[in-house]
C-alpha cells in the first residue's frame, strides 16, 4: 500500500472541503467482491426477507447531519443467523427511498419486495439494526419461481481471485446448502 504523506491545507480550504463533503453524497463507489465463502462467513444473518415499511428521517432544523433510512424486515426463510418470522431493522444511510444524502450503489427497497440479504448487525444511533453486509453486491431479488436473481448495482466491481458471486440461484435451498459449507469450511 503507497505510504501517504500530510498536505499542509489552510484551514479555512480544509474546513470548505470536509463541509462540501458532508453535504454531498459519493459520485463514485468501487467494490472488491468477496468470494461467495467469505460473504457467507463474514454475515452475521443470510435469509430470505419481506420489505415491510420504511422511514426516512430527516435532521431536524438547524441541525446538520444526512438524514437516515430505517427499513422493517420480516424473516420469510431463515438461512443462517435469524429466525423466521423475527423483524429486523435495517439502517441505511440518507434516504434510501430517493437515493439522496446515501452510499452509490446502495440497495433501494420498497414496501412488498421480496429478497435475499446478507447483514451485519449493529448497534445505530442507540438502536439495535442491521447492515447490508455488502455494497452492490450481495442482494437477490426472489422471482415467483422462487429463482434467486441478484439485484445488480450501478457500482464497478473488481472481482474475487475465488470467482464471482453466483448472478442466480435455483432456490433458497440451494443458497443454504452454499451457506453452511462455507461456514463450515476450515478457514485459512
């Protein structure tokens, strides 16, 4: 990794540039996928999800901040980390419904959608939640075939030395089936 060295900023540049920063969101976002493996080892929750409703706040006036999204999840099918019909919180950052104030490439859900989610959990603002696991990859939209497709992001991926994540899977089985072998796989 290239070592970085201090820039001397006034401070006055310093303080324009961290203000412009926090008032826009990212213009460009690049993702290292991990393998498959590694993304099954390093969620702490895989399952099959229904959108149930969202909520965007808003900092409130005078205050500074972009605004949060916090989205209700029930646990259709558990694949590893959750229980079915246990609700989760996921928070995202901005309002996830419009994109505005987020993450590029960050998923965008709607009330109804049925998905498969790789998460983290975390505690957020004093509240329990979850975290996607990943950014533009990682989220499978579940068709009535109850075929797994995955949700693609508008970010540039740089693939895995192990290969790519798999764009389909037959059924939440067979993702399962992947899961547990990963997480049973002797680490290196």
């Amino acid at each position: 990794m290239p070592r970085l060295h201090r820039l001397a900023f006034p401070a006055t540049a310093l303080a324009a540039l961290l203000a412009l920063a926090e008032a826009s969101p990212a213009r460009a976002t690049t993702v290292d996928l991990p393998s498959l493996d590694e993304l099954c080892r390093a969620s702490e929750v895989v399952a099959r999800v229904r959108v149930l409703e969202q909520q965007v706040e808003h900092a409130g006036h005078g205050q500074r901040g972009r605004a949060r999204t916090w989205t209700t999840l029930v646990v259709v099918d558990a694949v590893a980390g959750a229980t079915t019909g246990e609700r989760l919180v996921l928070y995202q950052p901005g309002d996830a419904a419009t994109g505005e104030g987020g993450v590029l490439g960050q998923p965008r859900h709607r009330p109804g959608d049925d998905v498969v989610v790789f998460l983290a959990r975390a505690r957020v603002g004093g509240r329990d939640a979850v975290i996607h696991r990943g950014l533009g990859y990682g989220l499978y939209d579940v068709g009535v075939d109850g075929a797994l497709n995955e949700r693609a992001a508008d970010v540039a991926r740089v693939p895995s030395a192990a290969g790519p994540l798999p764009a389909r899977w037959s059924s939440t089985a067979t993702l399962r089936d992947a899961v547990l072998r990963a997480r049973s796989a002797v680490r290196p």
